[in-house]
C-alpha cells in the first residue's frame, strides 16, 4: 500500500487525483466538477495566478483536483518536496506555493520509506505520460531530474553511500570534471610574486585582504550604495515587480558569506555574515550575488513567469539540493561580471566604495589582480572537497590543503570545511556553475552588445536550464 503521507488529511483539505496511488486523473470540466472538488483545466485557466487558485479552494474547503496529469505530477513534486524538507531542514531554500500545503507538511510524521516510495512511483507516472508537446516534454524532464535529485539526496542524508561524483551528477546534472591539484600550483606562484614576503603565502594573503576590510561602523552604509548600484545596472535591462524589495541584516556564526531567503510575493531577506572581516571588494559581489542579477531577481522571475504566468506549480518550491543549483549559483556569480563589464566594478570600487569605507585606493589594483588570480583557483575547493567528503582525506589534511589553495587562515579554511560538510557537493555550483553560465550567455550572445547578454541571461534563468541541458545545446 502506498504511503498516506500526502493524502493522510481531513475531508475538507487537499486532495490531489495523482496522488492517489495512480489514480487516473479526473477530466471533468470545472463547471460540471462534483461538489465539494475544485478541477484546474489550463486549456480554461482562471483569472488568477494558478497559486491563487488552489489557495483560495482550499480555503473553501474543497479538494484541488488537476485535469492536466503534469499538473497533477508538478504539484504532487511540491508535496514530495515539503515532506523532504521534513527529513532535511536544509532542502527547501524557498517556497512561495499554497500556505495549506505548507500546513499540512508541518503537521506530517516525517517517512523516509514512504516517501522514497512515492518518488519512484512519481518518476514512473512521468515516463507514462506519453507524447507530449515540446513544453511538456521540458517539464517532464526537468521534474524528473528534481525527483532524482530528491532521490540521491534522500540517500545522502540517511547515511547511505553516494561518492562525491555520483552527487554531482544525480543532483546537479552536471559531469565532475578531472582535476590534480598541482595544476593550481603556477597560479600560487603568481601570486606570491604579487604579494612578496617571508610569511606563507596563506598568510600574506589574509594580511593583505583584512588591511582593505569594510570597517564595522561603514558596513551597511558600503552595502547599501554596492546593492543599490547593482539594482540600478540591473534595471537598465530588466523590468522588475514595482513591489519587489529586499531588507538586509548582518549576522554571525555562519558557514556561509552571504544568504539570500526569498520570502516569495517578490521580496528577499538578505542576510551577510560578519564572522569574519568583509573585504571590500566583497560588497559589489554579494550585492549582485544576493541580489541583483542574482539570487533576489532569479527567484522573483521564476515566481513572476513560470508559476504566475505559465502556472508551472512545480517551480512555487525551489530545493537547495537540486539541478538547478549550478545555474542558480553559476548566474548569480556571472551576474557580477555582467553587471559591471570591464574595469567598471574596479572603478566604481576605487571611485566610490574605497572612499565610503575610509580605505586607500591606492592598493584597489593590486586587490582586483588578486581577485583575478584567485579565482583560477576556485575549482580545486571542489577537489579537496571531493577526497575529503569520500573519505580519501583526513580532516587535517583537508584543512591543509584549504588553506593552501584557498589561501585563507586556519580558522576561514575550517569555515569553507564547514560549509562542505553542511552542503557536501554543492561547492561546485559556485565555479562550475559560473563556467556554465558564462559558457550560455557566449553562446546565445557571442558578440553582444550588453543588451544581448542580459536577455541570455534572462533567458537561462526562466527556460529553464540545467548544466546537462546547457552542454547538450553547446554541443549541437
């Protein structure tokens, strides 16, 4: 018998026809639905927005049923979703879907077995669905690979054996790349010519950084003027939500540098963490990171356009562990670039940032070097991440190698471990993913102009695109 674990409610709640052990879904109109159920048809969709919709039949107290079966699946994926982040409090990053849903999830006993279970049998439905328009056929895949991703993650978090490589694959959609670390080795060189001395080098490195660091009393009004010049750049091309807005908050004890919890209806709570000195070069990147282009407006588009405007209810919950992960970090991190093409994030950090902090300018170039030689360093965090998640490295020696190619002291290099034993192999959407948006937006704009590259981009964020979907369209 399949679990109850979906449909275990009172009369007057959810009821959905795909999760009903396979039932065959209801193909009765609205209007000529039985009393006491509600029927979504997309071919006569209601006025409001699909999350509306159900919200406001569930409120009446009737069962939500769908005549569309991948309307039926997209929202069962959106139980199975609520019920994993039960099991795992780090699953789901955002979810602006129906409150009832969200309700009724609280009020489950978490079932691992039950729910592996209705996982499969939901894959299996997908493939069943037959033939589909091109539309359909993106939104079957791409709910399978969510459900394969909530798979391998079930796995992870119940101590079950999944390499580092098999993770990245099955979750992220993406192919882990060979790496030896003594590749990253002339990078070191450089940057020890850069920044001389008789110190190690992670050590002349963290001396340098924490010399141009943001002074506690000038963060939030640095961070202001960088976010608000982001969303300025950002509007130029984009035309956001008159209502979207962020607030911003400085917090500690942290494995992450920045966080961006989108609260749905377009809004972001924004969070920075102050463990740590914060570099000043490190007020532009996680304002468009967290912000704009990246986490706020990404996740305002997809609410704004695939579940408002295309009523794909699938994408009303955003897993952290995920195949879109890569792009979502991957855009976020190539939205920095986008934004300030060129020396502009240099001149505008030495112009203005540099003078708001009380910090000299002067050092701005040597800084901006070393953020360009660093990042050709970002990839063998996945490496060392990679060993160490598979047992093939001891803490210690992780810890070693951390702070020899991420070049930061023990305690930031025992953050970054942190950070891999909280998120595991979701290190490499950071870099891989950069490469695979960078990779998009060559590809769909190779010679511009900017215009160009903001609608690739935009339109990466809302097809939306995996790591598999970006190098099977690279490879044609």
């Amino acid at each position: 018998m399949k679990s109850a674990l979906l449909i275990s409610l009172s009369a007057a709640s959810l009821l959905l026809c795909a999760c009903r052990g396979g039932d065959t879904p209801i193909e009765t109109a609205p209007e000529t639905a039985p009393d006491g159920i509600a029927v979504y048809d997309r071919a006569a969709p209601p006025q409001s927005p699909i999350v509306d919709w159900v919200s406001a039949q569930l409120d009446e107290g009737l069962e939500v049923h769908f005549a569309d079966p991948l309307d039926a699946a997209a929202a069962e994926f959106v139980q199975l979703a609520l019920h994993m982040g039960r099991l795992d409090a780090d699953y789901v990053d955002a979810y602006h879907g129906p409150p009832a849903w969200q309700k009724q999830a609280a009020a489950l006993t978490p079932d691992p077995a039950g729910l592996a279970e209705n996982i499969t049998a939901l894959r299996a439905r997908l493939q069943s669905l037959g033939r589909l328009t091109p539309t359909d056929s993106l939104r079957t895949s791409q709910l399978d690979k969510l459900l394969r991703a909530m798979q391998v993650r079930l796995t992870v978090i119940q101590g079950g054996s999944v390499s580092f490589v098999t993770e990245v694959s099955e979750i992220y959609d993406e192919v882990y790349p060979d790496y030896n670390l003594s590749e990253f080795d002339t990078v070191l060189g450089e940057i020890d010519a850069l920044l001389p001395g008789e110190a190690p080098l992670a050590q002349r490195v963290t001396a340098f950084r924490n010399s141009l660091a943001i002074p506690k009393d000038r963060l939030q009004t640095v961070f202001d003027r960088a976010i608000g010049e982001c969303r300025a750049r950002t509007l130029k091309y984009f035309d956001l939500p008159e209502t979207e807005s962020f607030t911003l908050s400085f917090v500690t004890d942290k494995a992450w540098s920045g966080y961006n919890y989108y609260q749905g209806g377009y809004k972001s709570r924004i969070e920075i963490n102050t463990d740590f000195p914060i570099i000043i070069d490190r007020a532009v990147d996680l304002g468009c990171h967290e912000g704009y282009p990246g986490h706020h407006v990404w996740n305002l588009l997809i609410e704004k356009e695939l579940v408002e405007t295309r009523g794909w209810i699938e994408y009303s919950v955003n897993p952290l562990f995920g195949p879109f992960g890569p792009i979502a970090e991957g855009s976020a991190n190539a939205g920095i670039r986008l934004a300030f093409p060129g020396s502009e994030k240099l001149d505008f950090e030495r112009e203005v940032l540099f003078p708001l902090a009380g910090l000299d300018a002067a050092q701005a170039d040597t800084l901006d070097r070393l953020n360009q030689l660093t990042r050709k360093l970002s990839h063998a965090t996945n490496e060392i991440a990679r060993h160490y998640l598979d047992g093939t490295l001891t803490y210690p020696d992780a810890l070693a190698q951390m702070q020899k190619y991420y070049l930061a002291s023990a305690e930031k290099s025992a953050q970054r471990l942190r950070f891999v034993d909280k998120y595991r192999g979701y290190v490499i959407n950071y870099n891989i993913g950069r490469d695979r948006a960078e990779a998009w937006m060559a590809f769909k704009a190779p010679d511009g102009p900017e215009a160009a590259d903001w609608a690739a981009f935009q339109d990466m964020l809302i097809t939306p695109l995996t790591p598999g979907d970006i190098e099977q369209a690279l490879s044609q």
